[in-house]
C-alpha cells in the first residue's frame, strides 16, 4: 500500500483543475466565436429584409397620404391625390399630376 502526502495529493488536484480551466476557457471562447458567428449572419439577414434599406440605395417609397398605403402600380396614382414620399434621410410631400406609362 502507498502512502500518499497530502501535498503531493494537492499538488496534482491543482494540475487537474488548472487543466479543466483551460479547456473550460478554451470551450468558452469557441461558444462566443461561434454565437457572434451566428449574430452576423442573422443581422444581415435582416438588414436585407428591412423594407428601408432600399431608400439608402436611391429608391422612395410613396404613400397615400390619407391612408398611408404604398403606392405599388400607376393604376393605384390618383392624379390630384396627395403623397408622402420617403427618402433615406426623410419624407416629403407631393401631389399626382399625371401618370405616364414608362417605354419597355
């Protein structure tokens, strides 16, 4: 049977627990890489899906005023209908003076 000393015995606990630190520490930042991984891909998802993100490329989204539905199709235009039109940095307003079908 050996005998073993109590600060050998606490010597080698500290050399076992140092070793599950590291690889805790090493699991952790591993998690964190892969979570901010994750988050980024995830944000520009959603920036691509975000409606406005088109106004920073030079489009406006026009709305009726009165109800603030997009203006999708020429047809919905009403000549003398009031709109706001959003701009990146802003919103201004116009009215229908016509409608022009655009050449092909």
């Amino acid at each position: 049977m050996r005998i073993f000393s109590p600060s050998a015995l606490a010597s080698r606990k500290r050399g076992d627990a140092a070793v599950l630190l590291e690889r805790a520490a090493r699991m952790i930042g591993s998690l964190r890489d892969a979570s901010r991984g994750r988050f980024g891909a995830a944000n520009a998802k959603l920036s691509a899906l975000d409606p406005t993100a088109v106004l920073a490329r030079g489009y406006a989204i026009a709305t009726r005023r009165a109800t603030g539905r997009a203006i999708r199709t020429l047809a919905e235009a009403v000549p003398g209908e009031g709109l706001d039109i959003r701009v990146t940095d802003g919103v201004f307003g116009a009215f229908v003076a016509g409608a022009a079908k655009r050449d092909p």
